[in-house]
C-alpha cells in the first residue's frame, strides 16, 4: 500500500505527462478511485499558486530534502 505522498507524486506525474488523460483513465493505471484523483488534482492546482509550488510535488522535497 502507498501512502499519501506517494500517491499525490503519482498523480503528479501523471498529470505532467503530454498528452490529455481522463481522471478515469489516470485512475485506472494508478489503481485509485477517480474521486481520489479528482481530490489530489484540485489540491495540486490549488498548490500552483505559488511559483516554487512544482518543487514540493517532487520526491526530494516530500522526504524532507532541500531541494535549492
């Protein structure tokens, strides 16, 4: 089982890659419900308000690490 901030630089991921994917479909690779998707999305574009606000999204920076 992953937990949250794994799941959240999954979706992340996903998000970023070219092309447009449904939340179903980004859902279904990951083996999440689409409400989860949909609740980390919303989360992440409310992050986005912030211009280092890409940073946090990465591994180094949810392990604690400085990434500067």
């Amino acid at each position: 089982m992953i937990n949250i901030r794994q799941r959240r630089q999954q979706i992340s991921t996903a998000l970023c890659e070219p092309g447009r994917r449904s939340i179903r479909a980004i859902g279904a690779v990951l083996g999440i419900s689409k409400s989860s998707v949909h609740r980390h999305q919303a989360a992440i574009a409310q992050r986005n308000q912030f211009p280092e606000s890409t940073l946090w999204e990465t591994a180094a920076a949810s392990n604690g690490y400085s990434v500067w």
